[in-house]
C-alpha cells in the first residue's frame, strides 16, 4: 500500500472498500442503465405507427416474446391481461413496474450510503488524527514538531480521502437517479400508448 495510505490510519481500510463498492455499483448501473436496455427501438417504433394497423396488438404481442427490457416486460403484462377491465389491467402493469423500478435502482442505496459514510470515517480518521496529536503533546510535550506532524497527517489524509470519495459518488448517484426517472417517464408513456389502442 502507498505510505499516504497507511499514514491515514486505520479508517484508510473501510474507506477503501466503500471506494471500490462505489466504483464496482457506478460501472454495473452505467451499463445496466443503457436505454437500448430498458427501452427497445423496434418496440416503441410498432407501438407508435401511424396509421394503426388492425393487426397492432399481434406484432407488439410477437416483439414482446424474446424483449427482456423493461418496456417489453411491462407491454408483456398489459397484452396478458388484456382480458381485464382496462383499471385492472393498469393496477397489474404498476405492480409489474414497481417491480422493475426495484430492478432498476438496485445498488443505488448502497451508493446512498457510501456518500454518507464517507465524510464520517474522514471525520472518525481525524478525530483519530487529534487524539493521537494530543497523547503525543501529553507524553512528550512540544518539544518535537516530527510526533505532532504525524497526528495532523492523520488528521488530514483520512478527511481528505473520505470527501474525495463521497463527492464524487453523490454526483454518479444524483446522475443515475435523474436516469431513472426519465428512462421511467419514457416507458411510462409507451404503454399508456399501448394501454389506449388495447382499450379504445
């Protein structure tokens, strides 16, 4: 390990695994959150043609057999309860939806968490940091800057490295939270469309 690291305590450790726990989460949800992923273009395209044509319900119902995405699963649904009353139909698609929002923001609450524990280990780290400058001052008084400077170093790296780590993790996930959410609001709005043909 470099000797930044391990002049940082031991609050340097925890603070490297929720670094890599952010990374590995941001790297997963990036790729994950791809709107080729949640949203297939040939899908969207058959379920917005224009004119419609009588046999709609059959090609979105034929696209939908091998589409994994999120808009598949949920026009999968809508054309599987076809036979229900349009109100019931809608609760069955949210049910389905609230559980590919579960799906979609996996690992964001542990991102959520890493952002919040970041500046409390940097803070735990220099707290450390003064404590171990104060014990030093205590047994040998002020006689020698070396001992003094090795506390403050402390001090310094492990707050330093929590914020390092917590800023930019806030910004990845205020970032793939407004992801979410208009990923959502678009297959929102494809299977209202879908929804209405199925019910007109």
């Amino acid at each position: 390990m470099p000797d930044w690291f391990i002049k940082g305590g031991v609050v340097m450790w925890p603070l490297l695994v929720c670094s890599v726990a952010a990374v590995a989460i941001i790297i997963e949800r990036m790729w994950a959150l791809q709107r080729k992923r949640i949203i297939a273009g040939e899908l969207v395209a058959e379920i917005q043609r224009q004119p419609r044509p009588p046999d709609l319900t059959e090609t979105v119902r034929t696209l939908t057999q091998q589409d994994a995405t999120v808009l598949g699963e949920l026009a999968r649904t809508a054309l599987s309860h076809a036979w229900l009353t349009k109100s019931e139909n809608v609760e069955a698609v949210q049910a389905m939806a609230r559980q590919q929002m579960a799906k979609l923001e996996r690992g964001l609450t542990t991102l959520a968490l890493v952002v919040e524990l970041g500046p409390l280990l940097g803070l735990l780290g220099a707290v450390s940091g003064m404590v171990r400058v104060f014990g030093d001052v205590a047994k040998h008084g002020i006689r020698d800057p070396q001992l003094i400077s090795g506390g403050i170093s402390e001090a310094l790296i492990a707050t330093f490295t929590g914020l390092a780590i917590s800023i930019p993790a806030l910004v990845a996930y205020m970032y793939l939270r407004r992801r979410i959410d208009i990923l959502a609001l678009e297959v929102e709005r494809h299977v209202d469309e879908l929804l209405k043909h199925l019910y007109h």
